[in-house]
C-alpha cells in the first residue's frame, strides 16, 4: 500500500514512512496524540511519519516517566524534521509547563525554529494570549508563558546553558556538529529535573564537512544497538540501493511528494556531478553518511558472548539479597544478588534510569520489599550523591575502597569464567558485559574499563553485589543451647576450662 493511499493530508505522499533503522521501546502514547492534536490545532497537520517519531518520543512508562529520556532522529535534509522539533517544544511549552533549551549550531537555524514557532503561536489567540514575553535578538529567542514555562532558542557554545539548574528539554538541533565540550556545558543544567529528556536530530554525518561527528556517530551507535531507554530513527537508502532510481530516493526521504519531488532531487543530481558531489548527495540526500570510527584497539570481551550466553537461567533463588546502586553516564543502576538451589549467584538489574528524586524513593521500595542483608556502593561513584537522602531514611549503603573494588572486579570475573553466575540475560547487563575492558592494577587486580558507547553502571552494580552477598550474606549461626547441667537455677554456671572438650 503506498503512503498516498493511507494519508488524506497529504495525498502525493510517496516517501517511505518507516525508519530504515528503529530502535523503540513500549509505552503510553497519549502525550504523543495530545502533541499531535495541538499542533494540528494549531494549523500544522503532520505526516505519518512524523506522528511516529512523536509517539517514540512522548511515550511514557507506567511510572510517569519518559519512556526514552534520549531521543535520536537521523533524516535527510529537508524533510519536515525541524517540524517534529517544534511540535515537540510546542507541547512541552504550553502543556508540559516545562523549561526548554532549544539549541542548533548555526543562528539562522535557530532563529528559524524560534519563527516558525511564533507564527503557530500568533495564528491562534488561545496560545497568543499566553505569552508574556518574545523576544529574538543579539543570538538569542526567547518566549516566555504566564505559567513560568519558557523556551529559549541559541547556538552552541561551551558556556551554553551555565548558570540554570533545572531545564527538562534540551534539543540539540544540527547535531552533526555536536562537541563534548557543549554538551558538558548542558548536561549539569537538567540534573535537577524531575523527567529530563535530550533530543538530537540531524542530517548524516559527512566526515569531509563534519569534523566534529563523533559525538552524534557515539549516539547512533547506542541507537543500532538497541540500548534501552533511547529512541532512535534513522532513514536512509542502503547502498545496495541504485543511487539514481526514484524508489531509493522514496525509500530514504519520508516526505516524498511533498517536501521532496523528483524535480527537486534530479536537479541537486546534475549539479552534484564530481566525487566530492556524489558523495554529498549520498549523504545529504540518501542519509548515507560518512561516520566517524572512533579510533581503538580491537577490544576482546572480558567474557565471551557465548560463555556468558550460556549462565542465562531462572534457578529457585534461597537465603539473604545483596543490593548494589552504581551511577556512570549519568544513569543509575540497582543491582541485586542471591544465590541459587545449586550454589550459584543469580545477578539481576531492577532499576537503570537518569538521575530523578525517585532513585531514592525505588532503593527506600526495594529496601523495605526485600530486606536486603546489604546496600553496596563504590566510595567513588557518583552514586555517593544519594547517602544523605538516603541516610534520612534510615538506610546507610556499605561504601568499597578502591582496593576492594578491584578485588570484586576480580572476583566477578572468576565466577563468570568457572560458570558461578547466573542472569536472565537482561540487556542492561549484557551491554555492559560487551563492551567493558579490563583496566590493569597494581597487585595483578584490574577495575572495569569502558568503551564510550557502553553504559557500565549495570556490570558496576552487579559487581558490587556479589562482593556484598558473599561478604554479609552468611546467615548469623544460632547460638548452641548449653545442656541443662550447666544451667542454675539462678543462671548459668561459672566456665570450667579444665572440664572443656578442647
């Protein structure tokens, strides 16, 4: 069924409406439809397309959170992504109540957005009236509501968003020119956010014009691999797919028909006749970018994916539980241990989220379910940022050195290599095992070391609750009942050495 025949708002419609690449998790999509609703309201109709990526991106989990706290579009030039961008702000501005950063690497295409928004807000009276304050001037857009919700439209620098401490929304527009040193600048300002997200959207990266690409090529990594909690959608053409033919240009522009025509892509096609030219095409056209590898040794995993594979298992769990919180990346990790009918140590991940007040109040849930014999955390993890919460509700983790990290790195990984471990083949933790290397110690000991697309707060936490189950996890020997003999009436009787059976 082609795209003409289901979209009655965009009847010469071609454009291949499904991401080439997707990676999407389940949730409630009612913030995705009530987004979509109030654009549409607003006089902006959106493609089907479209719609998907707002569903992905405003879905939420049953606890009230976002179900992808990190969202990642990849789309050819010119194809209606800075509409979902806007839509997205829109909502958030005027239902969400949020604070937003609206960032891109250029001012024209900031002060674009800001435009573009503004015309959605003037056309209609009932969102006019609520604004306060708009201003677009000296690099920077502003607009301001009533309720204290505001968004604010610049460009990139190592000093953006300093000085603000909770925005919820920050969008990284052209993020194929995405530096470390910007998004350091911005990473502390959403940490005290109740339900921070950050979109990146952008075209491919072409290595020849984006010298800075790898920050946006470590997020596609994370999206191809399916890691959990991001959104990502890319749409391209396969190289397979012959570079002059109309279906490759359908299959990798959504919106064409609408946005893109065969006018349109046959004229960029005769102007864009050298090497370098295709190759633009190729990547600006047909989202076949040219992505930056980041330059590392060849890592061998610490443990086998097949050797790992094979401790998968569900064996009857007995005795005491050992809790582990780790923080790396700004994510979160509970980790739980308990040893099996057979002798093993089952492993498990409960919890792998941002930073949020509810970190706290799931450890405070988990601690009073479960009863744990233990709540482990390395003394120089991030995670140590919870103890004082923690503390005022009477639950004081237990705090490793780096010693005996290392020590429990080790540990780990005798276990797992005589096949003492078990696990239910999570994906938090299996991504963790994948990419983690060993770094080298003093004494033969090694600690966990990263690749950067790995979140390693998982293996951390279920590292630490092994050592803490083996360690507080013995289960207190009942105290011997002395027989009777020794026992007067008025209490027990004095301690005979000469008469003792040693």
């Amino acid at each position: 069924m082609t795209a003409s025949l289901i979209c009655e708002d965009f009847p010469t419609l071609t454009g291949r409406q499904e991401p080439h690449n997707e990676s999407i998790f389940s949730g409630d999509i009612t913030h995705g439809d009530k987004s979509i609703e109030l654009a549409r309201r607003a006089g902006a109709n959106s493609m089907p397309w479209q719609k998907r990526a707002q569903h992905g991106i405003l879905s939420m989990t049953p606890a009230g959170r976002w179900t992808h706290p990190d969202c990642c579009l990849i789309i050819p030039r010119q194809n209606g992504k800075s509409e979902i961008l806007i839509h997205r702000c829109l909502y958030g501005l005027f239902k969400l109540g949020e604070t937003i950063i609206y960032t891109a690497q250029r001012w024209k295409t900031a002060r674009d957005a800001w435009k573009r928004m503004m015309a959605l807000i003037k056309g209609r009276a009932w969102l006019r009236n609520r604004v306060v304050r708009s201003t677009c001037s000296q690099g920077e857009g502003i607009i301001e509501l009533a309720s204290g919700a505001v968004i604010s439209f610049g460009t990139r620098s190592n000093d953006t968003g300093r000085g603000l401490t909770e925005v919820d929304l920050i969008v990284y527009d052209e993020a194929y020119n995405l530096t470390d040193g910007e998004m350091s600048a911005m990473a502390f300002t959403q940490m005290a956010a109740k339900n921070p997200q950050t979109i990146y959207a952008s075209s491919a990266v072409n290595q020849d014009e984006h010298p800075n690409g790898a920050v946006l090529a470590s997020v596609r990594v994370r999206g191809l691999n399916r890691e959990p909690a991001l959104y990502f959608a890319e749409y391209m053409a396969p190289e397979e797919m012959p570079r002059e033919d109309e279906a490759t240009h359908q299959y990798a522009n959504p919106s064409y028909g609408v946005i893109q025509t065969a006018e349109k892509i046959q004229k960029i096609m005769r102007n864009l006749a050298t090497p370098a030219g295709r190759k633009g095409f190729d990547v600006e056209a047909l989202g076949r970018g040219d992505w930056p590898v980041e330059k590392r040794e060849i890592h061998e995993p610490v443990i086998a994916a097949e050797a790992w594979g094979d401790m998968e298992g569900s064996s009857e769990l007995v005795g005491p539980i050992a809790i582990a919180v780790d923080r790396h990346l700004d994510w979160y990790s509970i980790a739980m241990a308990q040893r099996t009918t057979s002798g093993k140590i089952h492993i498990e991940i409960g919890y792998l989220d941002r930073p949020s007040t509810g970190v706290v109040e799931t450890i405070a849930a988990i601690v009073e379910a479960r009863d744990p014999c233990v709540v482990m955390m390395n003394r120089t993890s991030p995670a140590t940022s919870l103890n004082p919460e923690l503390k005022v509700k009477r639950i004081e983790p237990v705090l490793s050195s780096g010693q005996e990290m290392a020590q429990a790195c080790v540990g780990f990984l005798d276990d797992a290599l005589a096949g003492q471990l078990e696990h239910t083949n999570d994906p938090r933790l299996t991504n963790s095992i994948a990419g983690v290397e060993k770094k080298p110690m003093s004494g033969g000991l090694f600690g966990w070391d990263y690749d950067t697309a790995v979140i390693l707060s998982p293996l951390v936490a279920a590292t630490l609750a092994r050592v803490g189950l083996l360690t507080y996890g013995v289960d207190e020997p009942k105290p011997v009942a002395l027989p009777p003999s020794y026992v007067a009436a008025t209490g027990p009787a004095e301690f005979d050495a000469l008469s003792a059976g040693f």
